[in-house]
C-alpha cells in the first residue's frame, strides 16, 4: 500500500467552479502535512501547510482529519492560473524528516 | 535570497557513462534529499542525508552514489549502473520538517 494516495484526475472544471481534492495516508503516526503545487516540468513549490484546525489561505482551504488519514484541498472561484498538479505530501512519524509524495492530482481550469 | 541551486539544468549522458548532478543550499539546512521523478509519475526518493558525512540509501537508490562533505553541498552521481536514468533529478532541503521542504529547480537528464 501507497504512503500517501489521491485522486488521479484530471480535474476539468471552467473558470469561477469550485473544486476538491482529496489525499489519504497511511502512517497513523505522520506529523505534517502539506500541499504542493507543481507546475509542468518545473519543481514541486509549497502551497500551504495543513493544520489540524483546518487552515485558510485566500480562495484556498485546507483540512486534516486525522481519526480517518485524510487530507482535502479546497479551490474556490478557480482562476486559469491554478492549472497545474497538486501534490499531497506527509511528513512521517520518527525523528527523521522524510517525506511522502502523492503521485498529484492535474487541474486544468477552462475558459 | 537563500535557496536551493541545482546545475545543470539540463544535463545529456551517454550510455555507460557517469555523470555528477550539483544541488547546492545556503538556507543552513542539516537535512537535504534526492528525488527522481518520472513523467506522469510521483516523486521517488533516491537519497537523503541528515547531517554532513553522513547519507542514507532511499527507495531507488541503485545505481546512484551521493556525498555530502558540506553542509550546503550534496551532489548525485548516476553512474553507469544506472539502466534507466533518464527523468528529472529534484534536490531538497528542509530545516527541521515543520516547514516542509524547498525544492531546487531541478536537472533534466536524458540519456543520448
């Protein structure tokens, strides 16, 4: 089984929708929890940490729900320019800083 | 401004070949780490090291040699071991986890 695991997509949604996406982990013991964001062939760049209170950053909105390992990533009002692959990433439990990638879910915003 | 640099940005090895991939920090960051990620595909990690002289084997890391005498220095060789290497090469640094990771721009290597 997959660390961390999400929805494939693609995701096609016209501009102004709103639209989720959802990650599951499966280390009871991970300790953080991020959401990144990778443009095509450039590096991954950090979007928003995830709190356990849920967190909010503009049109974006994160939640943890850590009794189920799932992770959702929230897109208001989605802009062409939030096309790209969101990355679901875990830090696991132990001292050490490793972390686990989702393979990504691909947004592509229409016109 | 700190950050992570990588070098070459695109990098041609021929077969049987080894080459050296550079990943150079100034963020003072004790962890760093080496990915490999493939079209269409996640990130696998290759290598990672917490602290100077000293690395750890990752997920796929056959094929692939790293050091890491410096601090801010930990580069990848691909040696000729290597059956597949052609991807995309990604070094990270990270301070202490809690802010997750900074990611260099990458090397594209392809295998001519």
């Amino acid at each position: 089984r997959k660390e961390v695991e999400q929805d494939p997509g693609p995701f096609n949604v016209p501009e102004g929708a709103t639209v989720a996406f959802n990650c599951t982990y499966s280390n009871s013991a991970s300790q953080s929890f991020f959401w990144y964001r990778q443009d095509c062939r450039k590096e991954p760049k950090l979007l928003m940490s995830v709190y356990s209170s849920g967190n909010e950053d503009g049109r974006f909105t994160a939640q943890l729900n850590r009794a189920s390992q799932y992770i959702s990533l929230l897109i208001r009002d989605s802009k062409l320019s939030d096309s790209a692959t969101y990355l679901c990433v875990v830090k696991g439990g132990g001292n050490f800083n490793k972390f686990y990638f989702g393979s990504g879910t691909k947004l592509n915003v229409k016109p | 401004d700190g950050g992570i640099t990588q070098s070459p940005k695109y990098l041609f090895r021929k077969e049987g070949q080894n080459v050296t991939l550079s990943c150079e920090q100034n963020l003072n960051h004790d962890a760093m780490y080496w990915y490999r990620q493939d079209p269409g595909q996640g990130l696998r990690l290759i290598y990672y090291s917490q602290i100077v002289n000293d690395f750890q084997k990752g997920d796929i890391a056959e094929g692939y040699s790293v050091s890491r005498e410096k601090k801010e220095s930990f580069p990848l060789t691909v040696t000729s071991a290597q059956k597949n290497p052609t991807a995309f090469y990604l070094c990270a640094s990270t301070r202490d986890g809690i802010y997750g990771y900074t990611f260099g721009s990458g090397t594209r290597l392809t295998v001519v």
